[in-house]
C-alpha cells in the first residue's frame, strides 16, 4: 500500500523563502541541516547584507525565533525550536494507519519555489548537453548523425514523460536521476548503431549494387543481437530492483528509480532501432550522391525484371553462351548440341 500527503506550510520551507529572499538568491541555494527539535540554514548572498535586514525578514515568520549570523557574504540562521510542522502529524498518522515505525515514513520536502528553480536548471543543463552532444556526434560522425540522435533521445523522454502522465505516477527527485541515466543508455545504443553505418558506407560507393537505405537495414540486423543482449542485461538489475524492493521488500523509494529506468531501457532500445536509424536514412537518401544511386538501381533492377519477362538475354544469360560456343566450353544449359567447325589443315589419315 502506498500513500502520499501534500503538506502546503512548512516552518523549515518558509525560512528558506525568507532566507533566499533577503539575500538575493533562490531557494534551492539555501541549505538546511536538521536538528534535534531546530535547523541551521545556510546561503552565501549575492551582495551585502546586514544580520538587521536578514532579522527583518525573518521577524515576518510567527512563531520561529531565530539567530541570525552574517560572515563576509555568508549568511548562517539558527533556529533552536521549531514549531510544530503539519508534516510530522503528517506522519505519525501514516505510521498508525500502516501500523509501522514513524522512522519507516519516507518524507520529500519540496516547495513550489524549489521545484520551479529545479525544472529550470533541468531544462538549462538538458539544453546544454544537447549543445554538446551535436558537436562531439558532429566530429566522431556527421551531423545528420547527430540531430537523428537527439530525435531519438527527445523521443525517449516524451514517451517516458507520457507513460508517467497517463499512469499518473508521481514524478520524483529519483525519477530525474533515472531519466539522466536513460539519456546515456539511449545514446549508447545509437552510436553502436551509427558506427556499424559508418563502417558500411565506406563500401558502399564502390560497391554499387545496393542502395543507402538497403545498407542501414543490413547495419541493423548485424547489431540487431548486440542491442537485444546488451538491453537484457540493463534490465535484469532493474527488474529485480522494482520487484524485490519495491514490492517484496517495500522500499517505496526504489519503485520511482526503477519504473522510470525499466520504461526507459524498452524505449531506448526501440528508438535507437526504430526511430534514429530510419530518420538517418531518410535524410540520407535526398543527398545527390545516394538519390543518383537509388535511381541507377532502380534502373538496374525494371531492366532486369524486363529482360526476364521478354525474354531477352540478360549479361548473364550471354556470357553463359559465350562459354559454351568456346571450345571444350560447357554444354548450354537445358542440352542441346554445340557444333564445331573441323580443321581444314587436318588431313584424313589414310
């Protein structure tokens, strides 16, 4: 059974608020270390401050008195007696409907403020890596290489995302971390993928006789193994982390962790198949150099198709010929009997 509460007021959350506001940060700067019945709160400020004017924003809290210390830009506020917080009645009564220890009740603080500067700094970092990533799969393959990437990756967290939502599964510090460690898994298997491409390109223009699209499926199938294996690995931990831990064990904490990577992991795999490889060579097949190729196997091919049903001889149907009509050659194909001319310099023997 699992049950989740939302506390709105908070006595530790509304002097981060306060702290952060006087010294011209934001709320997830402020650190907070517990103690037996009070907490110390912790922040450097941007600019100067005064222990008057962080006093003053905190004398608009009731019932918390507080000692304000203030070192250069660092800014230290104890509060010995905290009152009461709605999150440890909270807690008592989940402990006694569930009939277990308070200590066994897994309580996540997060505010509005925070979680707003949290999903901002995501989406920055998020942003950022990207950035990087397209440079580095940039220089190592090539850039269409790189966007079909993060098509794929973009699409991993959208399915993740969705499956979250239509679950209505509650979205965690730990379901975060699962999803940085799906953007790694992802992007893993993809260049896998990618460098199989690479090494069959280079075969491909003396080649000839097949086309871009027609190689890709054949780069597929020879890590298709590799991807299945690696993909049973990753989830055989995770699994057992969601079904031990989870369920048998009822470490609720894991449960998040572990579904976010266990859908992760199946859609990462797929995508790197199904999504980044297909967008790679539909992209590929409009360059000059593949379109002119496609065609040029096109033709080959209704040639082919057109010879076989008119009843023309093919290069290989004349080349077969050829070898029989030469002398000690073999017999055409279906019997039949190959005359040969005598040597007029041949002279009868008498």
């Amino acid at each position: 059974m699992r049950v989740n509460a939302e506390v709105l007021q908070d006595a530790i959350g509304e002097v981060r608020s306060a702290l952060a506001e006087a010294t011209g940060r934001e709320p997830a700067d402020v650190s907070v270390s517990e103690a037996q019945g009070g907490a110390v709160w912790r922040v450097r400020a941007k600019g100067e401050v005064t222990e008057e004017t962080v006093s003053a924003a905190l004398a608009e809290l009731e019932g918390i008195d507080s000692t304000v210390k203030v070192k250069g830009n660092r800014v230290t506020v104890t509060v010995d007696d905290l009152p009461a917080s709605p999150r440890d009645a909270v807690t008592e009564a989940l402990a006694g409907y569930a009939s277990v220890d308070a200590e066994d009740v897994t309580v996540n603080s997060v505010g509005p403020t925070w979680g707003a500067q949290v999903s901002r700094k995501a989406v920055q970092a998020l942003m950022f890596f990207f950035i990087l990533l397209i440079i580095y799969l940039s220089l190592r393959f090539e850039w269409k290489m790189a966007i079909a990437a993060i098509i794929a990756v973009v699409h991993d967290i959208a399915v993740t995302a969705g499956v979250y939502a239509v679950a209505r599964f509650q979205v965690t510090p730990a379901t975060v971390t699962a999803f940085l460690t799906i953007l790694g898994f992802s992007l893993y298997d993809t260049v896998v993928v990618f460098d199989k491409v690479r090494e069959n390109t280079a075969s491909l223009a003396t080649i000839g006789k097949t086309t871009y699209s027609e190689m890709v499926n054949r780069s597929l199938n020879q890590v298709l193994m590799r991807s299945l294996s690696t993909t049973l690995v990753a989830l055989l931990p995770v699994v057992s982390l969601l079904v031990v831990g989870s369920v048998i064990l009822g470490a609720v904490t894991l449960e998040d962790f572990a579904l976010a990577l266990l859908v992760g992991l199946l859609i990462g795999s797929y995508s790197s198949l199904f999504v980044a490889a297909p967008v790679l060579a539909w992209w590929k097949e409009r360059e000059p150099q593949y379109a002119a190729l496609r065609a040029r196997y096109a033709r080959a091919a209704a040639a082919a198709a057109g010879g076989a049903m008119t009843g023309s001889p093919t290069p290989m149907g004349t080349a077969a010929a050829g070898a029989a009509a030469a002398p000690g050659g073999p017999a055409p194909p279906g019997g039949g009997v190959v005359a040969r001319a005598r040597n007029p310099r041949r002279r009868k023997r008498g």
